[in-house]
C-alpha cells in the first residue's frame, strides 16, 4: 500500500476514534469521584439528605461521592461554585427551593435557569410554625391577635432572607394582616436554637430540625403547612384548620448539575435517584424527618423550577421583601 494511502487512513482511524470518545466517555462514567456541593451548613435539613443519597450513589456508581458544605452568601457561594464547575457530571448541586427564590431578590452570579441543569427532585417536606414556650398564645387564632395587638414585636428567625421558612412568615403577615419581624440566620439549626433559647419567638421549621423540641417541650408547634395534618403531629391542625384557609407552602430538595452538562450523564444520575429513593433507609432517613418522597424527573424537575420562580415572584413583590 502506498504510503500515502497508510498515513491516510490512520488519520481516518484517528479521526473515527476522536468523533465517538465523548460517547464512550458518558458511557463509561463515572471514572473520578462525583463532588456534591450542598449551600448549607451541616445539621441542617438538606445535608442528611445528600450524605445518604451520596452513599448509595457511591455504592452504585463504584467512585467516591464526597458532600462539599460551602455554605454562605445564603446559598450563593455554593451555587455559583456549581454554575462553574466543569460541566461533566462530577460537580453536582444538593439544593432546595430557595435556589429560585435567592436570585429574584438580589444579583447573583448566575441564573437559577439558564445556568444548570435539572437532574432529579428527591423529596419535600412541610414546615412547622413554632413559638417559644414563653409567647402567650396556645393556638394560630390567639398569635394572630397577639400580632395585631403588638404589630413588629413578635421576631421570627429563618435560615436566610429569601428561604421558603423566611417567605412563610411574609405569606403569614400578608394572609392574617399582621407585621413579624424577621430575623434571618445562616442556616435552619442556628435559627431553631435561638429560638429555644428565647432570642426569637417564632420560626417556620424544617421537621428534622424542631421536632426534637416540640416532643420535649421545649418549643409550641402552632400549625403546619401542609394541606393535611402531618403523621408525627396528629394533634397539630393545618393553618386552614387553624383560621388561616389557603395558606400552604412546601419546600423541594433536589440535585442541579452545571449547565451543559451531557444529557446522557444527566439520565444515567436521573435513573439512580429515582431508584436510590425507594430504598428502606432512605425512608427511614426521609420518614425520620417528616419528608415525603417526591421524585421529578429531569424534565419534570424543569417545569417545576418555572412554576416555583412564578409563585415566589408574587410572594416577593406583593410583600416586598428585600435582602
């Protein structure tokens, strides 16, 4: 064969082979550990949450899955590390519904859409509205009253300005006609243990995080978000029960990848997730915090992002909240 026709077509080969490796590379992913970023501060709602499913994606997937916390910035630091990190499946985001709320109300680096890419929603959970022990008001109608009578004097802490337990409380002042005072902390923990400690008097709690106290007497669950009352409080009624019809808000956990990212590769982690959130200890972990398993799909998870960027746009602006 000439030498011509050898050197041509080993660039043939060459070629063929440089067109089918970024295949053959989703394929075969992952071949490096997996990083899932998580905007929090441990003990908080969403870390157990990611440290489980990162175990059994570990298991699954045979590469080490390592839980970064980079809170911060209410949840901006972490987010943005996401949004530029190389779009290859190895950098993932463990976020929960304030990734749409944060940037309608201040600038961000990066936009909650455009910049990521939708894997899979893992699970919800409802919020406790919760007072001191010490607020003079056994049930919702009598801390409305107290509100009115004492309007800005009842202080609630939340995880940040912008985190749905922070909207809950302005959802709260616009339904009943009262002014709270919000008081925000860098995460759900801090927040939860000023208020046992008597430097706030109200908060909407994640249930991981404030039943513990409620069951030891230690905080006073007035109402829970839910449309229906929750398992671990029987007693507790709904905020529509309580004197409050309408009112209902729920919080989203779910995995964001940088945008970009291959769609394969997406599908692959898709997949993992949906089946990873069947498993016994995983309800046992969701069970144990008063979360519901709530599985979207990639593409479903993007048509929730939409609705959720919409629902807290009238929330924001109608109570014009501000950082």
């Amino acid at each position: 064969m000439p030498k011509s026709s050898v050197v041509a077509a080993c660039l043939a080969a060459l070629a063929a082979l440089v067109a089918v490796s970024p295949l053959q590379a989703q394929d075969a992913y992952p071949t490096k550990p997996i990083r899932i970023i998580v905007p929090f501060p441990p003990g908080g709602s969403v870390d157990p949450l990611a440290r489980v499913v990162g175990k059994h994606l570990q298991e699954t997937l045979g590469q080490p899955v390592i839980i970064d916390n980079r809170p911060g910035g209410n949840t901006v630091i972490g987010t943005d590390a996401t949004a530029r990190a190389a779009p290859d499946g190895y950098t993932l985001l463990m976020t929960a519904t304030s990734h749409v709320t944060m940037p309608q109300l201040t600038p961000t680096p990066f936009d909650p859409i455009k910049d990521f890419a939708p894997v899979a929603t893992l699970s919800s959970s409802d919020m406790i509205l919760v007072t001191n022990p010490s607020v003079p008001a056994s049930n919702l109608r009598e801390l409305i009253a107290l509100a009115k009578a004492q309007p800005g004097k009842l202080n609630y802490g939340s995880a940040g300005t912008g985190n749905p337990n922070h909207l809950a409380g302005e959802l709260f002042d616009m339904m009943a006609g009262v002014k709270t005072t919000h008081v925000p902390y860098k995460g759900g923990a801090a927040a939860v243990s000023d208020l046992v400690g008597g430097q706030v008097q109200m908060a909407y709690g994640s249930p991981i995080i404030v039943l513990p106290f409620i069951r030891a007497g230690r905080l006073k669950a007035i109402a829970v978000t839910s449309p229906v009352r929750m398992g671990a409080l029987p007693q507790v009624p709904t905020f529509a029960e309580a004197g409050l019809p309408g009112y209902s808000l729920k919080i989203w956990y779910g995995l964001l990848a940088p945008a970009a990212t291959p769609k394969p590769v997406i599908a692959k982690l898709s997949a993992e997730i949906m089946r990873i959130m069947l498993l016994p200890d995983v309800k046992e972990v969701l069970d144990t915090a008063e979360m519901e398993r709530f599985t979207l799909s990639a593409e479903q998870f993007s048509a929730q992002l939409l609705l959720d960027m919409e629902k807290y746009h009238r929330i924001i602006t109608t109570a014009d909240v501000k950082l």
